[in-house]
C-alpha cells in the first residue's frame, strides 16, 4: 500500500501517539507515581539507520503530541542493518531492556518481537502482513494478546 506524503504523517501520528499512549496505560498505575521513569519505545527495525523518512515522520509525530526525546520519552532503537536473522536477537536485547512498547516497521520485526514476549505491547505498523494469519492475534477487531495493527484503516490500539 502507498501512502502520500501527508497520509505518511497521519499515520506515523497515529503509530506515535498510540504506541506512547498504550505504553503508558498498559504499564499500570505504579508507574504514574514514579515521575522519573520516562516510558520507553524500542524500536525493532531492519533498516541500518534512523535517518529514513519513516522514523523523521514518527519523531515529528511524537513532538507533535508533545513528547522531547530524551526528555518526556527514550526512543530505543535496535537496527538489524539488513540481516533479518537478526531480528528475533534484538528483540530480546529490547525486552531485557524492560521497554514500555515495541514498534516493529516490518513483519519480520513483529513476529521476532512476538517471539521475545507475550507481555510488553507490540504495535505492528502497516506492514502488509497479517496479523490474524500470523498468529498474532485472533482478529483486527479484538486481536487479544499484545500485538495491534496500526494504519490509517483499522482502529489503532484498540
């Protein structure tokens, strides 16, 4: 599926703001009183850098909802820099890490990240794979679980 410009940053709004918004919710009322733990986003990519149009468009989206990296939220990147074996490795090195939420950008990242923890929310961006034919959830309406498909069609983090 291609997105145009401004459906991209819609979007990676939407990814942005949800993946920080369930972190939060999901990580239980302790955590609301404890102001000096930032939440924690790992980010599970294939790619080499963060220099891509995709992770510019999810920072601006997290600014524009008011987080500052390093400040108010810790972004946690983990690059497979190509090599897709690397995937299920890294995403263990996140949830040792004990981050708040996992972004994956690929299908390959969700199902390593499905692969590493039952517990920590997974947000699958618009991938192209299927959730529910993956395993990763009983349906897009209640996927159940801690995997949720987020693109501008289905409901994100329901």
């Amino acid at each position: 599926m291609q997105f145009d410009q401004l459906k991209r940053r819609d979007f990676i709004t939407l990814l942005g703001g949800g993946a920080v918004a369930w972190a939060i919710a999901t990580s239980g009322p302790a955590a609301a009183q404890q102001p000096a733990k930032l939440p924690r986003v790992g980010i599970l990519t294939p790619a080499s850098t963060d220099a891509t149009r995709l992770f510019q468009a999810f920072r601006k989206g997290i600014r524009d909802l008011g987080y500052v990296e390093g400040q108010t939220i810790v972004l946690d990147f983990r690059f497979a820099r190509g090599n897709f074996d690397a995937l299920p490795g890294l995403a263990a090195e996140l949830v040792r890490t004990a981050v708040d939420v996992i972004v994956t950008d690929t299908t390959s990242g969700t199902v390593a990240a499905f692969g590493a923890t039952r517990t920590i929310p997974i947000v699958m961006a618009a991938t192209g794979g299927d959730p529910v034919a993956l395993g990763l959830a009983t349906s897009i309406a209640r996927p159940g679980g801690n995997v949720r498909q987020c693109d501008r069609y289905a409901a994100p983090l329901v």
